[in-house]
C-alpha cells in the first residue's frame, strides 16, 4: 500500500485539529475502554486500540490486550499511521506480506502483528484524526459484517470526542462569562466607591470595603466630600437589593445625597431630600419601591478636633472609639428607612471628635454576621470588640474590622462597607482658621 | 447562605373584623412577590383588621421587608389596621434599627394580636 500525498496546508489544519481532541483528557477512560474491547469481540482477535496521529507520533487513547506502550510508535513506522491515509477501512491479511506493514516494531517485535484492519476516526471538519484498530497474532480475513461494525465503532469515537469538545467548549465559555461578569461588577462596584478620600485637614479618613461575592454587586455606599466653608460631608449606606438594579439605585442615591448637601446641609434635610427623590423615582412603576439605610454627617473643625452631627435613616449606629478607651454608640434614634415610608422620621444626634478619637460607619453586612455560637454579631457585639482591640486611628480601625470579618468567616453573609474617621492623637497640623464657625 | 426553604402563606378570615395571614419559611427576593400577590387577594374593609403572623419565618431579607411595609400601607389605604405577630428577635432587633417598630404594631403571638385588634 503506498502512502497518499499529503497536502501540507490541510494536514497543518488535521494535526490542529487532532491537538484540540488530545488536549481535552487523559487517554484511558470508560468509554474508548469499551470500543477496544468491542472491536477485539466483533473481530474473535486478541488486541485492540484506538489511536489519534499527530505530526510525528501516533499516540494511544485506549488499547485492549496490550501495553499502552507497545500501542504508540513513530508515524514513519507505524501501521495505524495508515488509516488515516483514506476514507474507508484499511486491511492487512499478513504484515509479512506486506514490506511497509512489516517495519511497524509491533510486526517486528511484541506481541508480533500478523492481521491488522482500522477504521479511520473522521472528524465533523473531515480530518481523519486517527483510527480503530484490530490486530491478530496469525494472519487471517476479515468479514463485511466486520469491517462495517469496525466503521461504526469509529463512527462513536467520533462522536464521544465532539462530544467532549464541545462540552469543554461550553466549560471554557462559561468560564469566560464568569470572569466578564466579575469585571464588569468589579468596574461597576468602583464607579460606585470613591476612587479616594479627599485630604482632609487634621482628620484621618480611611475606607473599604469588603465584597462578599465576587460576580454579584451589593448596594453599599459610602463617601467623604467637601462642604460650604471648611465644612465637610460624608455619607454611608446600603441600598436595598443587589445586581445591576442595586448599582443604578446606588449611583442614584450618592449623587442625590451630594447635590442635597450642597442646596442644604443640614443632616435630616439631606435625608429627607433622597427620601423624596426616591419616591419620585417609584412613582407610576409597579416594582418593589427602591430604598435605603444611611447615615449623612457634616465635619466641622472645632480646636483641635471636630464637631459631628450625624443624621441616620434606618441605619445602624455609628461608633465613637474614645482616645481615652471605650467605645459609644453615635445614633440619632428613631430614624427611618429612606424612600419607601409616608412621611418618615430622620433624627440627628451631635458628637465631638477630640484628638484621639475615631468615628466607624458600617454597613449591616458586618453586625448582621453570624458569630461562632450562630448569634448575631450585632452593634453590641461589634463594640465589645472594638473595645477591647483599642485601634489608635482610622486606619488602625479599618485594620481592626478586617481581622474582625476575616475571623466571622463564612458567619459573612453580606458586603459590608466601613468608613472610618480619626483626628491624629497628637496633632502637628496647623492650628484651624475657622472664619465661618462659632 | 443559601436560603430555599420555600414559603408558604396561609390565608383564614379569624372573624368577620379580622383575617390572619400566616407566613412561614424564607422572605425574600425570590419569593416576597408570592407574599405580594397574596396581600392582592385579601379585601380589607374599613375598620378591618390584618394580622400577618411571622412566627415560623426562617429569614427576611430587604426586599421582604418592602412587602412588608406595602402590607401595612395597603392597610391604611383602607382604613384598616395591621399587626405583624411572632417576629423572632433578631428580626425585631433589625426592624428597631430601620425605625420600623415606629411603624408596625407588633405582638409576641397571632392571638395577642388577633385580640388586639378585634
């Protein structure tokens, strides 16, 4: 039997073709398994193989009744390099009759091949990528009963390797959507966020923000931003919800709370400013309405420290680390959920940071965890903690809840976002000019 | 933390002033708009009552708790008073904290309420 030409170009696209079935598993599983031993029963012989041709090599995927080893050689030698020459089955009554049959190491070697028949392994591009093989230790002839049987086992190859490709095809795809969705909420979570706080005299500001799913967008908020004056405003929230509807409620509700505080600043009006943009955003739609928790402050240097007068909507309280130990509660109570109540109450409670000091804002992803014993880590629970890790500024603060969150572990169920405030224990900055303040 | 506990919602008219809603299993995104088409299905007159029984909710999330405050605003459209009977503790605690204890009457169990509100 001579070898057919081979036209380059087309067999550069067969080896592709044959390196994208090789590259998807391991030879030596169930189902190629089974066609071995099949075509060895159909044929009453006592070896089996199915084999793909690469370049240079034919390489084993399954072998009955003898060594993967002794199943795979060099292209230029081997006899089931030949199937792939042509369409349709190719038979050897006696490799000894044959002078190209006969250099194959299987026929000059172990176990000793006499009677050699493959069917060629055709895939959907039409490249034949290999073969199903039978071979004897005696010469023999092989029936049309056979040979068509031998077709059809190469038939199933065929189609359990398209099967796997494309099934790894949808893996790879999926896996591509995965990490496109993650951007996306990842780009999305960082329009959301400041990309930093702003300097702001005498104060230490830090912030994070700790998502707990990767490819879902939680609704938490928080920023820090210059007033009137040497005033300065900040906010953090949590909207109701996740996704992509979240994250336009979220954009919606930071713009509204800086355009407020720049018209009014004063805390409750902020709130009640988003409330009333909120209803309006509602009205006519049958959706659940969108709503918020949130907390709104105003900054204002006082000696060496500043006042702060915090608003709260529905919000958990904010905590006051003392210099001198200690932690309080800063919660103007009674305040209301904002954009989804009649008339909803906002309430503002004022504080003083003195050098030393630190003000936490959170969001209930962190007092909503779970502790070891399934309670709720709660407002108290938080407290507790941070009185007794004692965190020197706001960065120390932020350390603090990290460990914190990292220690909860899967008692997270929720983002949560922390804005921290701190005026340096002892400070080196200049002393405030405050014309505007009392 | 997965929740698929289902929900279930049971609807009894308790009296002819008082009908009673009994909520049971997961609220929340998923299923709040089952508990909405159920509210839909209850005609309150004036002077009627409602109690929404919550005491074998297993979980509530933000979105259960709009149709929540719909419930107790459907109610007053109708000159009807509502009572959210059962909520376990941590639930109460939440609800403190969004200011919705100044919103909901609320009772230990479904019978404080139904008496309440008779």
């Amino acid at each position: 039997m001579k070898e057919p030409d081979i036209d380059s170009a087309d067999e550069a696209r067969r080896v592709a073709a044959v390196n994208r079935y090789l590259s998807l598993d391991a030879p030596g599983d169930g189902a190629l398994d089974r066609v071995t031993s099949l075509a060895a029963r159909i044929f009453h012989a006592p070896i089996a193989t199915v084999t793909v041709v690469d370049d240079e090599w034919v390489r084993c995927r399954a072998a009955y009744g003898l060594p993967t080893r002794l199943c795979q050689g060099r292209r230029a030698t081997s006899l089931c390099a030949r199937a792939i020459g042509h369409d349709g089955v190719s038979v050897v009554p006696d490799t000894l009759a044959d002078p190209h049959a006969a250099a194959d190491p299987m026929v000059s070697g172990e176990p000793g091949v006499r009677f050699y028949a493959a069917a060629p392994i055709v895939a959907s591009g039409g490249h034949r990528l290999g073969s199903v093989n039978v071979m004897d230790t005696r010469p023999r002839q092989a029936g049309v009963e056979e040979l068509d049987a031998l077709q059809d086992l190469a038939a199933m190859v065929t189609g359990e390797l398209e099967l796997r490709l494309a099934a790894a095809r949808t893996v790879a795809t999926e896996r591509e959507l995965r990490a496109g969705a993650e951007r996306l909420a990842r780009t999305l979570q960082r329009t959301l966020l400041p990309p930093a706080l702003p300097q702001v005299p005498g104060l230490r500001a830090a912030a994070a923000y700790h998502p707990f799913s990767a490819d879902e967008v939680g609704g938490d908020f928080y920023d820090l931003f210059p007033l009137d004056g040497n005033r300065w405003g900040f906010f953090l929230g949590d909207v109701c919800g996740k996704g992509a509807d979240a994250a336009a409620l979220t954009s919606l509700v930071r713009y509204t709370l800086r355009a407020a505080a720049v018209y009014d600043p004063d805390p409750c009006t902020v709130l009640a400013n988003l409330d009333a943009v909120l209803h309006q955003e509602h009205a006519g739609s049958q959706g659940p309405p969108p709503y918020c928790t949130a907390v709104f402050g105003v900054l204002e240097p006082d000696g060496d420290g500043f006042t702060v007068t915090l608003a709260g909507g529905g919000h958990p309280p904010a905590l006051a680390v003392r210099a001198a130990g200690g932690v309080e509660t800063v919660h103007p109570e009674g305040g209301q959920l904002i954009g989804i109540l009649r008339d909803p109450h906002f309430a503002q409670v004022g504080t003083r940071l003195n050098a030393g000091d630190a003000l936490l804002l959170y969001t209930d992803g962190l007092t909503e965890a779970r502790t070891g014993t399934g309670a709720m880590l709660d407002g108290e629970g938080l407290a507790a903690y941070l009185a007794a890790a004692a965190p020197a500024d706001a960065d120390d603060l932020l350390v603090s809840v990290h460990k914190l969150i990292a220690s909860l572990g899967e008692g997270v169920s929720d983002d949560t976002a922390v804005l921290a405030l701190s005026v340096p224990a002892r400070s080196t900055a200049a002393p405030f000019r405050s014309p505007g303040a009392t | 933390m997965r929740h698929d506990h289902g929900l279930t919602i049971t609807h009894r008219s308790h009296s002819t002033r008082v009908q009673v809603l009994v909520v049971a299993g997961d609220l929340d995104h998923h299923t709040a708009p089952r508990l909405r088409e159920a509210l839909d299905g209850v005609r309150l007159e004036r002077g009627a009552g409602l109690v929404i029984d919550l005491s074998a909710l297993t979980f509530c999330d933000s979105t259960g708790i709009s149709v929540l405050v719909a419930a107790h605003q459907y109610a007053q459209n109708a000159g009807a008073v509502l009572a959210l009977a059962g909520l376990d503790a941590d639930l109460a605690h939440v609800f403190r904290i969004m200011g919705l204890d100044r919103l909901f009457s609320s009772y230990d169990d479904a019978e404080k309420a139904i008496a309440a509100l008779q």
